[in-house]
C-alpha cells in the first residue's frame, strides 16, 4: 500500500507524515507522532498488526484489503464551518467492493467536549452554527429522536460523534460500499491513568448509544447505519478501538 502527503506525493518516511494541525502534537508519546511511526515499521507503509487484527475481529472485514492512505485528510459536515479531520485515512477493498477506513489517533488526549455542552456554548452565540451541526450530526448517526441536551446523548463526545458521521461521508463521497471507524490507542507509561480511563468511559458510552453494550478494545461493532446528511443515502459503518502497548516504535 501506499500513503500520501497533500501534494499528492508518496510519504517514503514517518518523518514525512502530513503534520497535523496542532503543532504539540508532533513529538514523541503524542498521538500524530505515534500514528505515523505505527505505519512505517518497515521501509514501506504496512497495517499496524492491531489494526490488522481489529480489521479480522468482523466477519465483514476480515478479507480487507487496504490500498491507498492520506494523513490529516478533512471532510466537510453540514454547515459551514468546522469540518471532521480525520488522522488518517485509507482505501480499499473486501470482498470485491471499496471500503473505507478512518483512524482517530489517541495517547491520552480528550475526546474532545461532551455533546451538550458544545450545544449549550453555540446555541448561546447568535452567530454560530455549530448547534445546528451538532443537530445535523446527532440526527445522522442516532435518528429523530437524538436530542443534543437530553441524555444519553448531551453527555456523549463531540469528537467520535464527528467522527463516526465524517466517516459515513467521506465514504459515500467515494462510493464505498462501508466504512471502518478505528479509534487507535497508543498505551504509554507516559501516559495518565485517568485520562486513560475517561477516553474509554466515553468510548463505550458512544458505542451503548449506538445500541452495542459493553464495547471492548480489539473488536469491531457494527454495522450501524449512518444517515449521509443532504443526500437519501445511508452508509454501514464499523466502529472499534485497536490498542498498542509497549515502549515506542
């Protein structure tokens, strides 16, 4: 397989990764560093062997086959405004048909702020349309019943919420016929046991409020059908989390 930069140009070397936004993140323990090393171990891009096996865990993507992959690749959602940046994402194919596989890279970063009081703060602001997205959002991944300030859903996290619809988008853009959600969880020494703990804590409420109980690293859950907002179409996507433990790559 191969990863690309923004130019388009193969990425020969983890220091050639596409640098992410947040220039902190690009140092050792963090999770765009660890990302990139994690998919050059060799001279050339190979699956990281937890992503391999989280791929393997479903009988629907146990014959994958991953092509072609772009770093810090931005996918628009409703709304003009923030879009979804995904840490990477891949193409390929199972069974005869084009598949996609999006990664959130974690160390022990947050999962960003909880649903409802995203809302809450935007609602607030005249301006502002990010209410509205998280509206957008909620409605495409959990139906017209999702309302972003009652529970279950205030409390869930507006990164794997952006996340999960971002991948069913940038699927459909591409005419797959599914799509992958891989958290990627580096886990350090380095790293602090209670943010550890929270990031798993709201992983597995999100997976609950998508209808899958007691969610566990190293297994995809799924499908679950995500709405594509503005079109008719929906896309079935997978969501799990892989793990990597042990000292850096």
């Amino acid at each position: 397989m191969k990863i690309y930069d923004r130019r388009n140009q193969p990425i020969t070397d983890w220091r050639g990764w596409t640098r992410p936004k947040e220039e902190g993140q690009w140092r050792s323990t963090r999770s765009a560093m660890e990302l990139a090393r994690s998919w050059f171990t060799s001279p050339v891009p190979v699956v990281p062997s937890e992503i391999a096996d989280l791929l393997r865990s479903h009988q629907l993507t146990r014959e994958a086959i991953l092509q072609d992959g772009w770093p810090e690749l931005k996918t628009p959602l409703p709304y003009p405004g923030e879009g979804r940046n995904h840490d990477l994402v891949v193409v390929g194919e199972v069974r005869g048909q084009p598949m996609l596989l999006t990664v959130e890279g974690k160390v022990d970063e947050t999962m960003g702020p909880a649903v409802g009081t995203y809302w809450r703060k935007s609602n607030r602001v005249s301006s502002s349309r990010a209410w509205r997205r998280i509206d957008a959002l909620l409605f495409a991944a959990f139906g017209a019943e999702a309302v972003a300030i009652e529970a279950p859903w205030r409390s869930l996290s507006y990164q794997l919420l952006t996340a999960t619809v971002g991948t069913a988008i940038e699927a459909s853009t591409r005419s797959c016929a599914m799509a992958v959600l891989c958290v990627h969880e580096f886990v350090r020494e380095s790293a602090k046991p209670d943010f550890l703990a929270r990031n798993a804590a709201d992983f597995r409420a999100f997976l609950r409020a998508l209808g899958q109980p007691g969610a566990s690293a190293s297994h995809l859950y799924g499908p679950f059908t995500v709405a594509v907002p503005g079109t008719s179409r929906t896309m079935p996507v997978l969501v799990g989390k892989a793990q990597y433990r042990g000292t850096t790559r």
